[in-house]
C-alpha cells in the first residue's frame, strides 16, 4: 500500500465525506432509492479500487484495511457500504486468487482497473450451499465458453453494475464454472426490490436466460461440494469478512448515538442525565462491549487471510488450514449477533423518539436485520461446527 492505514482512511473517506453520506442515507432510505451519488462520490475519490494491486492502477489495500475502511463506510450509510462490498469482494478476491496461482484472475483485476463496476451473482433461491453448488445451468457453447440460465437474488447494485461475476453447474456434470457476464439483453433485472432495510442497495432480481459466458471471462471451473480451490476460498474470505465489518461498522455507529444521546437527555422523574442512569449506562456498556469484540475478531481474521497470500510469513499471523471456512463463516455469525444485540441495547438505552422513522438508530435497526439473510446463515454456520466436531449424523460412534 502506498499510504498508512489511517492516512488512507482521512483520504478516501474524511469525515466532511461521511457526513454528506450520513445525510444521503436518510433519504434513500426514506425513498428506497439507490445511493447514485454516493457511488459517484466514492468512484470519484478511486475507491472502487483501493483494493486492485498497484501494478493495475489501485491502491493495493488489503483484507485488514479494507474492512476497516467498510467499518468506516457503514457507520455513515450502511446501504451504500454492503452494496460497495460486493465490487470490493470480487476485486479482492481475485487479487488473492491471482497471488495464489489462479491466473483467470486477472481477467477480473484488468476490468477493475479500466473502471468497470462488479456485480455478485451468486445467491439463488433455496440453494443452500452457495458457492459449493447452484441451481444455475451452464451449456457450453461452441468457443469453449458457456450460456448461462438462472435466476439470482439479492444482486446488489442491480442497474448500476456492468460486470456481473455468477455461477452455474455444467450440463450434465458435477462441476461449476464461475464467470464474467457483460450486462446484455439476455440478463434482465426485475425492479423487485422494497425491503425492510438496507433499501438503497439496490439488491433487485436477475434472470440469466442463455446469457453468454466467453471463454475469456472463465474465472473456474470447480467440483460441487466444498473445497479450499483457489477462486472460493479467496471469495468466501473476502465476502464474510467485509459482510461481517459492514454489521460491525452499523453496530459501531449506534454506540456512537447513544453516547452522545446520553450527555444529551434528562430524566424529569429522576432529575439526572441520561448519562448517569444506571440502566443506561449498562446498556451502552454492554454494547460498547460486544462491538470491542467483533472489531478485534475482525482485525485477526483479516490480517490472517492478508498472510494467506503472501509468499513471506507475516509475525503474528495462523494459517488455519482445514478450519479456514469455519472461521470465516463464525466470524460473520458472532459478528453480526454481536452488531444486532448492540444496536437493540443502544435502542433501549436511547428512548422512545428512536422508534420514529427519521430517527438514524431506527434505520440502523432495520439495516442490521439483513444479516440474518446473508451468507452464511446461522443455521449453516452450526450446522458446519458441529459436523467438524460430532462428524456426520448417523456415523460410527
């Protein structure tokens, strides 16, 4: 990286910024339109490519600066932060897939680097395993490339992106590919999205319909199940920590507001500040608590997936080896429960006023829900603990 942590931070996003982005947010909420301006702002400032590698045109941050950064980002409008993340998530992850022998990659790296905007097609409708297989065909075609039929959901920045990176299972196969699709009449985006929170991330539909996968933007081709290649293990790092930092960033904000709300607010029955109530200052603590926590499970993790593409050891750093996607997948469960208890404790902590719409802490309430519909469920983050601990239900005791 060129510039110190903080240093990049003042730079890319100072706190002038932020406190536009924080006044957008509000009305993109209100309007459950998508952050135009912001995205706009942020291209402007080459934060769309703070983690490309130098020798593409970026700034060359990695996993551990940029969900600093996405903490930052997300304390002043979430929605623009989670949408954002999935640019960053494909950006990143190709950079270590690169640096970890998958030269595919670098498909990905140049289009980032010549301003293209990445999309995340990878969620379908009752496919539970993800990245590990799809419900998504790919034929293949005459030119060793792919069509690609599918619907998608949760697809981020839906009308903004211009690359969308998705999966599909091979025809008559046990394999995936994983591509780049350019946005053409075969890839239509329902405007369906009207959601609870995170209303300005755009997160619409998108149908595949033999939508076309060249050769060139082949980024792999892997077996369905589980599996440490390099393009997954790079792209479930990379997605479950920023997913993880944008909660810790929401979590992060709402103990700011209660701070500030407690030097602010009276009790007329007690006569004291807010501040001095006993039960207040419980609640904030407890919150303040928990956010410690995730942000320093969050630096570990990151700098450990940093190291994983290294060719020299970093001090301080763990391989985890076979518990990598364990640790990944707890790290955004503990981190976005700790993110959702926080915001409740500083609700409670706040007073009635927060319940009104309008109120910053009562959007941040709806915006931390999403984490429970995002990757990885908590029902397949224990699931997967338990299987590593107990083995398979039914097997030899």
């Amino acid at each position: 990286m060129t510039s110190a942590p903080q240093d990049l931070a003042n730079e890319v996003l100072p706190d002038d910024l932020l406190d536009t982005f924080r006044a957008r947010a509000a009305d993109y909420d209100a309007q459950s339109r998508f952050f135009t301006e912001t995205l706009e702002d942020l291209r402007a400032r080459d934060y769309l490519k703070v983690v490309l590698p130098e020798e593409f045109g970026g700034r060359g941050a990695g996993v551990a600066d940029a969900q600093r950064l996405q903490r930052r980002l997300a304390g002043a409008d979430p929605a623009a932060a989670l949408g954002v993340n999935m640019h960053l998530i494909i950006t990143g992850a190709a950079s270590l897939a690169l640096r970890r022998g998958l030269e595919p990659a670098r498909r990905v790296l140049e289009l980032v680097g010549a301003g293209e905007l990445f999309g995340f097609g990878i969620s379908e409708a009752g496919n539970d395993l993800m990245l590990f297989d799809s419900l998504s065909s790919a034929a293949p075609d005459r030119a060793d490339g792919y069509t690609l039929t599918g619907t998608k959901i949760f697809t981020s920045m839906a009308n903004a992106w211009t690359r969308l990176v998705a999966h599909a299972k091979v025809a008559d196969e046990e394999r995936l590919v994983f591509g780049i699709l350019e946005r053409t009449p075969a890839i239509e985006v329902v405007n369906d999205w009207n959601a609870h929170g995170m209303r300005a991330t755009d997160s619409c539909t998108t149908r595949l319909r033999d939508a076309p996968l060249r050769s060139e933007d082949v980024l792999a081709l892997t077996d369905v199940g589980p599996a440490q290649d390099p393009w997954r293990f790079a792209v479930f790092g990379w997605f479950e920590v920023l997913i993880a930092a944008v909660y810790c960033g929401i979590g992060e904000r709402a103990v700011a507001i209660a701070v500030d709300g407690a030097s602010k607010r009276r009790s007329a029955t007690k006569g004291i500040a807010a501040a001095d109530d006993p039960h207040v200052r419980w609640r904030i603590a407890s919150a303040a608590i928990a956010m410690d926590g995730a942000g320093l499970q969050l630096d570990k993790l990151s700098r450990d997936l940093d190291a994983a593409g290294m060719n020299e050891p970093l001090p301080g750093a763990t391989d985890h080896g076979k518990r990598w996607f364990l640790h990944f997948s707890g790290l955004k469960a503990r981190v976005s429960n700790a993110a959702s208890v926080a915001v409740e404790e500083c609700l409670l902590a706040s007073g009635g006023r927060h319940y009104y719409l309008g109120s910053e802490l009562e959007r941040l309430s709806r915006d931390v829900r999403a984490a429970i519909y995002q990757p990885s469920s908590a029902e397949s983050v224990h699931a997967s603990y338990a299987r590593a601990m107990l083995g398979e239900i039914g097997s030899e005791r």
